[in-house]
C-alpha cells in the first residue's frame, strides 16, 4: 500500500502567502519562504505555490518568490498559477519545481496537458481542477474560482487522464476554507473515475478531517492551507494519529 501524502499548500499573492474562504476573502498569512522551510523541515511529504491571481491578472507566474521557496525545500515542490505554455513549463522547472500544475490553461488550450506529457513526462504534470457544485452538477471553475466554465468536472478530470495528466489536485470551492471536513462525495466521484492519483483539497479544520477522508475515499493525498498555517494541526502529529488509526503514512 502507497503511503498517503500530507500537502500543505502556499497560496500567494503579491509575494505574500494568503488564505480565505470559499476563494474570497483573502488575509495575509506570512512570508512564503519561512513558511515553506518550515513545513519542508517538519514532516510534510511534498509542498504546494500556487500563484493565485496569475491566470485572472494575465500574468506570468512570479518566479522570484519561486527561486527562493524552492532554494530552502527539500521535498517534492508542485507549482501552479499562470500556465498557458510550455514555456511556463519550461521556466518553473528551471526555477525548482518538480511538478507543474494546470488549471485555467489547460482549459484554454485542450492540447497542453498532452504536449506537456509528451516532453517532461506525466509524473510532471498535474490537472487542478477548481469545483463546486452548479446546475446540478460538480462543475469545474476558472480565473482562481471567478468564471463558471459549465464544464462537468468529471468528464475534464477523464480527459485529463486520457491526455497523459501525472496526478489530479480536487479543490472544492464549497468547501474551500471552511474547517468542517472534505468534500467526500466530489472526491469518491472523481476517484471511481479515473485511475490517477487524487489529491482531496479544502475543507480540512482538525485531524480527524484526514483521518475520515482517507477511510472514506481513496484520496492518494490530502493538501491543506489554512489547518495548516495557523496551527490548527500540527503535521507530525496529524501523521501519527493516521498511522495509529491504521492508515498507511511516512514518519
């Protein structure tokens, strides 16, 4: 059995790590290099930046607060925020990413996931998908959660696999932010539709959160900001009591 990954998750703006709720109403957290240091030395399998406004501004990802984050980790590092092109991918690796996330650019260009797949390989990129439920049905969001694409998350969640995706990251709007758990049933729906690894975002608030979420869904991962960055749960901790509830992690 593959262990379960704990992800925390940098959410920055205008070179500061910030959180909210629901994707609204953001606050200031910290410095994003402290902080990633700080999860890197204190047991966290893998570390999430996310340029947040990249893609609704138009912009390029910043990469200098990327260099310096990168520079002081020493786990897996996923980035995201502002990737329309191999050229962005190109240019984060070249910064220390390890992997590349796509959201609003692959939506734009149905072509890059595959592209992507074909010259840095699979197990570098990663679809992030931004759902809530609308019309019905999970549907999938662009622009940082602003624009309903009227696209059924699960059908792009499919492509994604079929066009060469490494790795899934589920974001749940409705949930995101909100401390009362994961969004189980969105994740069980996206995890009986592909075979890819799955990574449950939003919603976390304490331990048992994960501890429910990896007994209910088949999440590879689970990935957390806020329960994270204001100590709601410590990491070394959260890892014990998952493998002292029988769920498989590293200590």
């Amino acid at each position: 059995m593959l262990a379960k990954r704990i992800i925390p998750c940098l959410d920055v703006k205008d070179g500061r790590v910030v959180k909210g709720k629901n994707f609204t109403s953001l606050s200031d957290v910290a410095e994003p290099v402290s902080l990633a240091r700080k999860y890197s030395d204190g047991g966290a399998d893998e570390l999430v930046f996310y340029d947040i406004t990249a893609s609704f501004e138009k912009r390029a990802l910043f990469t200098d607060v990327l260099r310096d984050v990168a520079s002081c980790v020493f786990i897996p590092l996923t980035v995201g925020g502002g990737i329309n092109t191999l050229d962005d991918f190109d240019r984060v690796l070249k910064c220390g990413a390890d992997k590349v996330s796509v959201n609003t650019g692959a939506l734009k260009n149905r072509n890059l996931i595959s592209d992507a797949a074909k010259i840095y390989g699979s197990q570098c990129v990663v679809l992030s998908m931004d759902v809530k439920r609308a019309g019905g049905k999970f549907t999938v969001f662009a622009g940082g959660g602003r624009v309903d694409t009227g696209l059924d998350a699960l059908q792009w969640a499919k492509r994604a696999e079929d066009s060469g995706a490494g790795e899934i990251v589920v974001n749940s709007i409705d949930t995101d932010g909100v401390g009362n758990g994961f969004d189980v049933e969105m994740l069980e729906a996206v995890t009986q539709t592909v075979n890819l690894p799955v990574v449950a975002s939003g919603g976390a608030g304490c331990i048992k959160d994960f501890t429910d979420l990896f007994k209910s869904v088949s999440a590879d991962a689970a990935l957390g900001a806020s329960v994270f960055h204001y100590g709601k749960v410590n990491i070394s901790e959260l890892k014990k009591e998952l493998k002292n509830s029988g769920i498989e992690v590293r200590l």
